[in-house]
C-alpha cells in the first residue's frame, strides 16, 4: 500500500521526529525511501514500525493522517545520534557528518 493510499490526508513530520532526524542526519527523503517501500511494518502500540536498511520510522495515524513520531536505528543494541549518523551515511555510501 502506498503511503498515499495508507494516509489519504497525507503525511506530518512531529517536531520531535524533526529534531530527531537532524540530530541523526537522516533526510525527509530517507522517510519517504522506507515508507514507500518498507523490508517490513511491525504495530507498535498506536502506531507501526517501518523498516528499510538501518532506518526504523515510526509512524502513528489518526483520521486518515499519518504522523512521523520518531526515527530509529534498526538495531536490538544500544545506540548514540553518533551510531545513527555513521549508519546513515553509510547507507547512502557517503561520510558521516560531525
């Protein structure tokens, strides 16, 4: 299902996820990436878990509107923005940021 069709009232980024994103240096194009074609979706609580590659993206939907709430390293360890950022960059096949 296309996030068009999964979120006919489109899609919002939270606050949190923005900071969150910038922090981690994921894109809003690493969003759409992993949201238009998911490895997998798992529920979590009142909203799913999308995975592709290293990026988890949580998403919550509430009257045909989804919301990005956060973004996650795809990883069952402990990780820093630092882990996320190199996994990023990696995955992309460029440097990471400081």
């Amino acid at each position: 299902m296309s996030p068009e069709e999964r979120w006919p009232r489109g899609l919002k980024i939270t606050a949190h996820a923005r900071d969150t994103m910038s922090r981690r240096d994921v894109d809003p194009e690493d969003i759409g990436h992993v949201l238009r074609q998911p490895d997998s979706i798992s529920p979590d609580g009142d909203a799913e878990r999308f995975f592709r590659g290293p990026l988890c993206v949580v998403v919550r939907t509430e009257g045909g509107c989804g919301y990005v709430v956060t973004v996650l390293l795809r990883t069952g360890t402990r990780w820093s923005d630092e882990d996320m950022r190199k996994a990023m960059a990696s995955h992309r096949g460029i440097a990471a940021t400081p």
